[in-house]
C-alpha cells in the first residue's frame, strides 16, 4: 500500500495540473474575446455618436430650411405689397397731376378774369358810368368785381387744399413703400444668413458623414477580431464540453418562477441599444428585475464570468453533452466553478448586466458544444 501512495499522489497531482491548464486556457479564451468585445463596444459607441451627431446636424438642417421657407414666404409678400404700393403711389402722382391741372386752368381763368377787370377799371370806367341804368348799378359795380375775385381765390384755394391733401396721402404711400422695402431688406438679411447656416450644417454632415464611413470599417475590422476571438473561444467551448448521448435523465424546467414574455427568439434579430444584431444564439425572457434563476437541469458550474456582451453568466454541463447558459444576471454568480447544483436549484438573479437594454434571462442550451433551439427543451409554465 506505501509503495501505491505516491503513484496515486503523481495521478492526483497530474489531474490538478491538468485541471489548471484547462481553467488557464479557458480564461485566456474568454479574456481575449472579452477584451474584443470590449474594444468594439467601444467603437460603436463612437460610431453611434457621430451618427447622432449626423442625425443631430440633419434636423437641424431642416429646421432652417423650414425658416427659410417662411421668410421666402414672406419676402414674396413684401415683394407684392411694395408692387402694390408702386400701383397706388402712381395712380396718387397721376391723381394730382389732374389737380394741378385743374388748378393751373382755373388760375389761367382767373388771371384773363383779373386782366378784363383791370382794364374796365382803367378805361372802361366812363363806359360803365354812362351805361348804368340806375344809381345802385352805379354804386355796385365795384362790389361786383369784388365778389368774382373772391368767388375765383375761394375756389383756388378750394383746390389747393385738396392738392394738398393728395400730396399728404402720397407720403404715406411713400413712406409705407418705405418701410415695406426695410422689413423686405431685414427678411433678405435674415434669409443669407439662414443659407449661409444650411451650408456650414451641409459642411458638418459631409464631414460626419465621411467620419462615419471612416468608423464603420473601423468596427468592421474590430467586428471581424471580436468574432474571430468568440469563434476561438466556441471551438474551445466545444472541444472541452462534455460529450455523450444529449440526454438529460430528469429532462428540462422553465429556468424561471413563472412565464415571463420572450422578447427574441433563437435565430433572431435584436436592436439592442441602437445596434443591430442576427442570429440570436438563446432565448431573451423579459422579467422584473432581482427575479430567481433556476438551474433547469442537474449538473456542474462549468464556467462563471462577467462579460462585457453577457454579463454576468453562469454556465452549467450535466457531463453527459448537455449544457446551459444563464446570462446578464443582476450580480455576480451565487455559485462557484466546479460547483454540483440540481434542478430547480437558484444559481443568481434576474438583471441587466452586459449588452442589455433591459431586465431580462438570456438562456441558451447547448448539445456536444453546439448550440440549440431552447424552445426544443423547455417550455414555459
């Protein structure tokens, strides 16, 4: 028997060793993916934010040119008041021109009237002397001549007021055109302006434009270095899996305390913070947060990890090619690597860790290291 001791010792320490190297192995796997997916969450980040600056710019864009819209809009109706006004000022100068006409006429009148009078005045006195008929002819001559003077200056004057008034009425056409062409001048200032902002916003969008263009091959590379570290990682996962039948003796349990809502299906397509993904690898069960998981069948913790894609994550093999993964859960892993946990068994909680938008379970079940359709295994309460 002492002589089978330190053989058994050898086996013992060979196994432990052995043991290390695949736990060393299988962080450097998980660590390089990690830091890969790391690097690209962090450059689609920046590609997120230049397309919402572009978007940003876009709306801003658009907002003045539907400014610019309403000041074109009201530059056209300046423009047809000032015509307007153009129409009245000439139809008022030609209004006037007629008065003054009148008026020059009448003055012309007048003044052959004044002319006729000053000469019955000087020559024509004796004549009218001796042709009077009595002695109030005689005594109203003069009175006469008066009273057509008057009556001609009154109607003059008459005329010259209205004149007056037309010219009044012009400067206010005038000076309406006047302040119809200076609120047209401002709109025109306003408008350059506003093409001048919709070429520097063009300007921002060409350059963000050409910036995002720039990013997207950027986390293209990084999406390639990120997959190929996930495709690493995988082929280990699947070479160091258990093998056998697939079976599992007590069969499968809904990993939750009750149904839940199944917001993306294995194989499908999620929008998960802005970033579009295919290909769903699980089933993603939205429920509250700080809800118990359940182991959904009996097995070892094969791995435990906080993972910038899933979270924290616990992966559970029943040694026989069947296991499951349970990930963005609320906290760190409640069990250990190498830990044996039976159905129904809490192994964490609920949460939002990783690259969620939400509270919910991200299950996955997996035969000989290939992943499968959940929904082939359990089914809700």
């Amino acid at each position: 028997m002492k002589r089978i001791k330190p053989a058994l010792r050898r086996i013992t320490c060979g196994l432990l060793a052995a043991s290390m190297l695949v736990a060393t192995a299988a962080a450097d796997y998980k660590s390089d993916w990690q830091q890969k997916e790391k690097e690209l969450a962090a450059e689609k980040e920046k590609y997120e934010k230049i397309e919402k600056d572009k978007n940003k710019a876009q709306q801003q864009k658009q907002s003045l040119k539907n400014q610019q819209t309403i000041i074109l809009d009201q530059i056209a109706q300046a423009i047809e008041q000032i015509d307007q006004k153009n129409v009245e000022i000439m139809n008022q100068e030609q209004v006037i021109a007629e008065k003054q006409a009148d008026i020059d006429q009448r003055w012309g009148d007048f003044k052959e009237r004044m002319q006729a009078m000053q000469v019955m005045h000087d020559s024509g006195a004796v004549a009218m002397i001796t042709s009077a008929q009595s002695l109030y002819d005689l005594l109203t001559f003069s009175t006469t001549l008066q009273q057509i003077s008057q009556k001609d200056t009154e109607v003059l004057e008459e005329m010259n007021a209205q004149k007056a008034e037309l010219e009044a009425e012009k400067q206010e056409l005038e000076q309406a055109k006047a302040d119809l062409e200076s609120a047209k001048a401002a709109l025109d200032e306003k408008s350059s302006q506003l093409s001048a902002n919709i070429q520097a916003q063009d300007a921002t969008i060409s350059k963000l434009d050409a910036d995002a263009k720039v990013q997207e091959q950027v986390v293209a590379e990084k999406q390639k270095l990120a997959d190929e570290a996930e495709a690493a990682y995988e082929q280990w996962v699947r070479e160091n899996a258990s093998s056998g039948s697939g079976q599992c003796a007590e069969g499968f349990i809904w990993p939750l305390p009750s149904a839940g809502r199944v917001t993306t299906e294995f194989g499908g397509t999620q929008n998960v913070n802005g970033i579009i993904s295919t290909g769903h690898k699980g089933i993603d069960i939205a429920i509250a947060g700080g809800t118990p998981i359940y182991a959904a069948h009996n097995g070892t913790v094969a791995a435990t990890t906080g993972h910038s894609s899933y979270g924290n994550v616990v992966m559970i093999d029943n040694g026989d090619g069947i296991s499951t993964l349970y990930a963005h859960m609320q906290t760190a892993a409640i069990v250990g690597v190498g830990q044996t946990v039976t159905q129904g068994q809490v192994i964490g909680y609920v949460g939002s860790t990783g690259n969620s938008s939400g509270n919910h379970l991200h299950f996955e079940v997996r035969v000989n290291g290939v992943r499968q359709n959940p929904r082939n295994y359990i089914s809700p309460p």
